[in-house]
C-alpha cells in the first residue's frame, strides 16, 4: 500500500477498501485469528451490508463494525502484537466527551477475565460464538453421534446422481443461479438479514479470484445444488463462510459438508462453521454435528471516564 492509503490514527476512521487486503493479510497471518470474522474476505463481503472503517491505535489497526444484529457499532480486536489490555488504554486516553463510549467486540474468555479485573464491563455474546470441529469428524462422520447424518447421506446418494466440482469460474453463474433460487424460496428480500447475506454471497462470487478462498459445489442429476466456501483462518483452521443447498433434497447439505471437508479441507485440524446468531434452528443445526470446542467472544465496554470497578463474568 502507498503511504497516503495508509489508515489514519485513531479516533480518525476511514472505510475498508479492498486495496487493504494485503495489509489486512498480513496482519491476521501474525496474529493467527481464532474468531471467525477476522479474514479479509470476511470483512470485505459483508462491508456494504455491515460497514467496516479502520485506524491505526500505535503499532495496531483497529477495525470498527457495525452489525446487523443489533444495529451497534463495535471495535474488533487489535491487529498486532500489542496487548488488548495496552490498546484498550491507549483508546481511553484519546476518547473525548464527544466520543464518550464505545465498546470492544471479541475478547476471549482469558482476556475478558483479565479486563474485569482491571474494571471493565464484562459480558457475553452467547449468539456470536463460533462452533469448531475436528475436521476428521465432519469428514469421516464416525461412531453412534453421527449415525443420522450417515442416513442422510446413504439417503441421499441411492436417490439422486451426485457429482463433486471444485469451484472455478466456470462454476461460479451456477453457483450464483443457486443463490437466487434459494433466495426466491426464502423470500430474502422480505428480510434484512438474508438479503444482506444474499449481497455477501454475490460479491464473495464477484471477486472469486482476487479472495484467498475455495469452494466446491455439488450437481445432482447435472444440476449445481449445493456449493460452499472456505478459507485459512489460521494455521490449524479453516472457516467456512457460506454453505447452501436445495433443501428439498434429502441429505444434500450434510453431503456437502462431509464431501468438502473430505476433498478440500484435511490439511486443517479444525473446522470453524461461525456462530448461530441466536437462531433456534441454525443452533441445533450446529450443535448435532458436535463440536469440539466453542470460541467464545464478550464485549467490553470503553469510556473515557474509566475507573477501576470489578464487574464479575
């Protein structure tokens, strides 16, 4: 990046742009991220649905966000190698009345516990915690905990004539003719969040090149049904960002889960499938396919007018 595309320092914000991926990059490849939302494509899909500015806060970047769920503008984890703890202090001090308060989005349980003790206000995001699994689960599906996703499978495989494609460009107008099937069948466009992702998911195809994902597709009976993506998270994980089928297909989405895991993603020991929002459905979903640990995420609030209080977790 030129020293003019540089972001300004803090409390000055300007909006992420894609010619900040490499610097992002970077970045999260020190840092070695284990909540879902810190990748660039992460960031860079949804920005128009859920805007995303940056500044520099000494020797980190910091990432402001504002979030569909609830509408609120939240500061991301630093990006660098200085404590959260440091950073946090270093907002504080330049914090003005005009800016009274704000709050950090992504702590972990460790560095939530430590800022609680320092008098920050501590809470829990349940509905943002993200579930990851072993990838040799997801792939092989073993023992009596996975029998009805087998089923599903088996079900699947006898009824229907099921190939397995590696997205490339000549897959990606399937793919998107998918989404807008699928997005016709949920009436997105009657709500925010789904038309939101359907925006994400066209401009993660929009730029399938220039983004460090990959992704694979299912075509049943010559007919794309299924496609999903994934990219680094860190060394040991992968995140998969979006995953849809027909649902009128038995088995489909479990198929599309196994295959991809098995084909794409066993270099990786774990697998972050992202959070459940909240949403009944999508947390059972979630939950049958066991995981193996939770990255947990609080929020913290920062005011100008910090003093030590201890707020219990």
């Amino acid at each position: 990046m030129k020293e003019t595309d540089e972001p300004p320092e803090f409390p000055n914000l300007r909006r992420l742009r894609f010619e900040d991926k490499a610097l992002l990059d970077a970045l999260f490849r020190q840092m070695q991220p284990n909540m879902s939302e810190l990748t660039f494509t992460n960031l860079f899909v949804w920005n128009e649905a859920e805007p995303v500015q940056l500044a520099r806060a000494g020797d980190s970047v910091l990432l402001l966000r504002r979030r569909i769920l609830d509408n609120s503008d939240l500061l991301f984890p630093p990006i660098g190698k200085q404590p959260t703890l440091h950073v946090l202090q270093q907002i504080e001090n330049i914090m003005t009345k005009n800016q009274p308060e704000t709050s950090f989005y992504g702590a972990d349980a460790e560095e939530a516990q430590q800022l609680a003790k320092e008098g920050y206000t501590v809470k829990p995001d349940r509905n943002s915690w993200d579930y990851v699994y072993l990838t040799t689960d997801l792939a092989n599906l073993p023992g009596d905990k996975y029998h009805s996703k087998r089923n599903f499978i088996s079900r699947c495989l006898q009824n229907n004539n099921c190939e397995y494609k590696t997205i490339d460009l000549a897959v990606v107008n399937d793919c998107l003719k998918l989404q807008t099937e699928w997005c016709n069948l949920r009436k997105c466009d009657a709500s925010s969040g789904l038309e939101a992702e359907n925006k994400a998911v066209k401009t993660i195809f929009d730029n399938y090149q220039q983004l460090s994902v990959t992704g694979a597709a299912i075509y049943v009976n010559d007919k794309l049904e299924a496609f999903t993506i994934a990219e680094p998270l860190n060394n040991e994980t992968a995140v998969i960002h979006f995953e849809k089928a027909n649902p009128e297909i038995t088995g489909l989405y479990q198929l599309i889960n196994q295959w991809f895991c098995r084909n794409a993603l066993t270099p990786f020991a774990y697998i972050n499938r992202e959070q459940d929002l909240g949403i009944p459905g999508l947390r059972n979903a979630k939950q049958s396919y066991h995981p193996h640990h939770m990255v947990e995420k609080y929020i913290i609030s920062i005011s100008s007018d910090h003093t030590f209080r201890k707020t219990p977790l």
